[in-house]
C-alpha cells in the first residue's frame, strides 16, 4: 500500500500514522523500524534498475564484461 501510485499524494503525516496504526495492531514494535527501512531498500532497487534499463542496451556500463561472438 505504501509503494501503490495512487497513494503518493497522501500526507507524510498519513503514513505516520498509517504505520503507527500496523504495528499496534500486529503487536510488533519493530514493524515501523522495518517498513521505514524497506522504503528506503525500494528507493535503492528502483534506482538501480532504472540505471541499469538504461546504462546496459547502450553498452555504458563498464562493469559487464565484453560479449563473445554469437
């Protein structure tokens, strides 16, 4: 729910709350601490992906060895 488009223009305070509200519920302290941290894991995944759909059709990525002949 967090990460669904159509949510993007809701308030940082409704996520505040939003997540407050899952952890009581689930009677997991730790729940907040995870989610925040997997916004963040999924802004880096989206990052690199979207770098690597660019950077490697067009042969800019450096790290890739060369292709062999087909």
């Amino acid at each position: 729910m967090l990460t669904h488009p159509s949510y993007a223009a809701a308030p940082p305070e409704r996520w505040l709350w939003v997540v407050a509200t899952y952890s009581t519920a689930v009677g997991d302290s730790g729940a907040s601490q995870r989610i925040r941290v997997y916004e963040l894991v999924l802004c880096v995944v989206g990052s690199a992906l979207a770098r690597m759909l660019y950077e490697v059709p067009r042969g800019l990525d450096p790290r890739l060895v060369e292709r062999g002949p087909s």
